[in-house]
C-alpha cells in the first residue's frame, strides 16, 4: 500500500520537509528486522517509550507479536517506523484485543509517520477482526498520548506503579480504542 504524503500525511504535519513524496506503509518482513530493532533500541533509550532494557532477538519478537498486522513506513528507501500488536492474552475471549506498539525514528518524528503508521494499523486490525486495541504509556510520553488520543484512543485510567524501571517504580496509563466497525457481539 502506498500513501500519498499530500493526501494522507500533510494535513497532520507540523513540518513534512524530511518525507518528499510518498510514504509507503508495507508489511513488515523478517530483512526489516535490524532497521526494525534499531528504531525500538531509539525508543528505548529515551527512557518513556517501554519497559524494556533491550530489543529482542528477531524469533523472540516475532513469537511475541501477532502475524497481521505488521508494518512499516519507508521513504526513499529507508525505514521510518514500525507498528506491530501483541496478544493481551491467550484466552479466546480476549481474542479481539490487542495492544498497539508504533515506533518512529528519531530523525522522522513529528512528520505524520506515527499517525500513518497507527491509522493503516487500525484500519488493518479491525480488516482481522479486533474490536479493542490497547496502549500502556508512561505519563511523560506526551507526544505519543496526544497520536493516541486524536486517533480515537481514550484515558481509562492510571496504573499505578506498575513496573520497575532503574529501581523507580513506574506509572503507565492505559488508553483504548474500541472499534465502530467490529463488533464485540
């Protein structure tokens, strides 16, 4: 799938300069993965992005995300992005839940890619049936609360020192979207 930068990116941008013409959101492939990881290793060091300490190993990513969607966001031959979702859980009724990982390169953010990346992811999870995605943010990461929310996301509530990051225990924030296309029936 190829998105127009004019028609789909543009309007949503502060500054477009570093995308020129097109920005193409394609499934994410296994060659993708060093691209991949070390955009989720820029994420990391920020320190607001994921628990984690380190990216995975390709299998353990892949073992750990569900097959579709996965993607990415090229222009002009480099990787910008990736969104992927994981499973909340293994039990069948949890089934149509997922929740949402977008990770931009640190040059290409603020240029549209997240908000690219997360609106073909949507349109893509619901195309595989899920009727609620989820996120887990740390408060401080306000850019990606503010993508979340104008993308139909909403607050549910605070989690209270959830997890241990460098010995400080960390809140996150759980937002979600629930779907106007599929149904939870």
């Amino acid at each position: 799938m190829v998105l127009h930068v004019e028609t789909f990116v543009k309007p949503y941008m502060r500054s477009w300069s570093l995308i020129q013409s097109e920005l193409n959101i394609r499934p994410l492939q296994a060659e993708d993965w060093e691209l991949v990881r070390s955009i989720y290793l820029d994420g990391i060091a920020t320190g607001h992005a994921t628990f984690e300490v380190e990216a995975p190993t390709w299998n353990h990513w892949n073992n750990a995300h569900l097959l579709a969607p996965r993607l990415v966001a090229a222009s002009a031959g480099s990787i910008l992005g990736w969104a992927a979702l994981n499973a909340v859980s293994t039990r069948a009724v949890y089934a149509g839940i997922a929740e949402v990982s977008v990770y931009v390169d640190t040059g290409s953010r603020r240029h549209g890619v997240g908000r690219a990346l997360l609106e073909t992811l949507i349109t893509h999870s619901e195309r595989e049936g899920i009727w609620t995605l989820q996120a887990s943010i740390f408060p401080e990461n306000v850019a990606s609360i503010g993508l979340l929310k104008s993308c139909g996301f909403r607050l549910v509530g605070t989690r209270e020192r959830i997890g241990r990051m460098n010995g400080i225990w960390r809140d996150t924030w759980l937002l979600e979207r629930r779907s106007s296309m599929v149904s939870s029936d």
